[in-house]
C-alpha cells in the first residue's frame, strides 16, 4: 500500500499547476492580495461541491470534479455580468485516501477550468475529510464603464425573459452515465456563460441569474426577487433530454436574462456579432405575481433543492 504524503508536498505540486502571471500574493501565504482595476465594483461568490450530493466519483474522474467545482462557482459571476479576477478553492480529501492522487487530480481540473475562464487561482486550502469536498471562491469586477452588476431583483413587466441555451442537458448526460450510454460531457463539464453574462449587462438586462437548480424553480426566484409574474411560452430542451429535465434537472448554467423588448433584440445582435449562440426569447414578465405560468397552466417550482435540517 503508497503511503500517504504529506500536506507540503501535495501543496507544491498543486502551485506548480496554479502558477499563472497575476501579482498576487495567495499560492505561498496565508491570504491573498490582488490589485482590483480602477473603478470596477469587486463582486464575490462561494460554492461548493460534495461528494454524493453535486457528483460521484462513479461518473467523474477527479478533474472533472475539480472542473465543476471552479465552473459553478464562476457561473455566479457570469449571473451578474462580472468578469473573473481570481479564485480560491478549498480542497477536502477523505483522509488516508492514498498517495495525494486524488487531490492532485482535483486540482489538475481547477487548473484547467482556471485557464479555460482566465480566472487564476491565487490561494487556498488543503484538508482531511470524510467526504471529497470542493469550496471556491470566486472574486470578479465590472470596469469597463458600463452598467453595474445586474441582480435577480430587477425584472420589469413587458420585460422579456432570454435564455442563453437550452436546458436538460446536464441531467440527461447523467441518466445517459447511469446507463453507461453516453460519455456524459454536459454533466461532467459544464460551462460558466461568462461572455454571455458580460453582453447581457452591457445590452442593458434588468435581472439575470443561472440556471444552476432548474429552469422552473430558478424563474420561480427571479421572479420572487422581483415581485412580478411570468408566461414560460417555450422551453429550449438540449439534445436527448426530456422536457422534465428541462424544467427541473439543474446544472445547465444557462442565464436567464430580463429585459426590454429593444434591448432584447439588441441583445440578440450582439451575441451574434460575438460568434455566440443567439438567446431564446422564451416568455415575459408580467406585473401580477401570482402569475406564474408555462403554456396555458401553472408552472410549479422543480427543480434542485437542499433538504437541511
């Protein structure tokens, strides 16, 4: 049997892969310290993942795991029109789990999650666990003069509601793992809609947040947040999922994006300017809250949620 390593030497190798060209310090001491850009709001968020409750090491290698981990959190920023400044994660190992592979592994996925958004890792931490467990945090900013950050408490009746992408996708690549008949990449690796999430702010959204827990339950929140109603015309179902996927499966990252009619098709153009997927105009907002409708009926709240207590 490998024995264990120490926490030094797992730590080393991980800052060999986070080594990146930010001024910060982080990676060697107890906290980080970042220049924000002039004039830009810092804008923060913190996720995590846990074994048996967001993955199973069944149906991802540790890189994935360490993909998802950074991807979600940095999905936050995207709901907010932020752009990525760095990260940090911290790494919970089922102790005497072998030789330090696992948590190498994890973090080999944050790295490359890391590059792929240009969110460097500037610190973090390390520990013994009873289950895998990922927790990052993400900082971002908005500086480039437009709009400030854009929550999920702005939506206008007459606004239109676009959805960047369709939904389901995530769990039908789950089922399809489950099944051993696919490869599973929408689950195993999703995307944070980052650019997405910049253009909308910039094109003038009244309210936006991911669809991390489900397309019905995440409209139902927005427009909580908002105090307004909504008609769910349409929903964008992605390839080999069913429409209840759609609706409740999560894990999509998709935006849901509120705004004008005008901005909208604004909107739209400059996606397709950017070489970007055209959003889907899927419904409206509407002033009376307890209008909560998909078609010609209610749309009841589905989707992802924690049972604590």
């Amino acid at each position: 049997m490998t024995p264990p390593v120490e926490e030094d030497e797992v730590l080393e190798r991980i800052r060999g892969m986070l080594e990146n060209g930010i001024e910060a310090l982080g990676l060697r001491d107890d906290a980080a310290v970042v220049d924000l850009p002039a004039g830009g709001p810092l804008v923060a968020s913190v996720d995590s993942v846990v074994e048996g409750v967001h993955f199973e090491l069944a149906f991802c290698s540790a890189p994935d795991v360490g993909w998802k981990a950074l991807m979600g959190a940095l999905s936050d920023l995207a709901a907010m029109g932020a752009t990525p400044l760095a990260a940090l994660a911290a790494l919970c190992v089922p102790g005497g789990s072998g030789d330090g592979e696992l948590a190498l592994g994890v973090m080999a996925g944050v790295a490359e999650a890391s590059a792929a958004a240009g969110c460097p890792v500037v610190g973090g931490d390390v520990s013994a666990s009873a289950a895998l467990t990922v927790a990052v945090t993400v900082l971002g900013t908005v500086s480039d003069g437009g709009p400030p950050p854009v929550g999920r408490c702005g939506a206008l009746p007459g606004d239109e509601v676009l959805l960047t992408g369709p939904c389901g996708g995530s769990a039908a690549a789950l089922r399809a793992l489950r099944a051993g008949t696919g490869p599973g990449q929408a689950y195993r690796r999703p995307l944070a809609r980052l650019r997405e999430g910049r253009i909308a702010r910039l094109s003038g959204a009244h309210a936006m947040m991911d669809v991390s827990d489900g397309l019905a339950l995440d409209l139902h929140r927005l427009a909580d947040a908002s105090g307004a109603g909504f008609r769910l015309d349409e929903v964008p179902v992605a390839p080999g999922a069913t429409l209840d996927e759609a609706l409740g499966g999560g894990e999509d990252y998709e935006l849901l994006i509120a705004l004008n009619g005008s901005d909208a098709t604004t909107l739209i153009d400059a996606f397709e300017r950017e070489g970007l997927r055209p959003p889907a105009r899927v419904g409206t907002v509407v002033s009376d809250s307890e209008v909560r409708l998909f078609g010609d009926g209610p749309l009841q709240r589905r989707g992802w949620q924690h049972r604590l207590g």
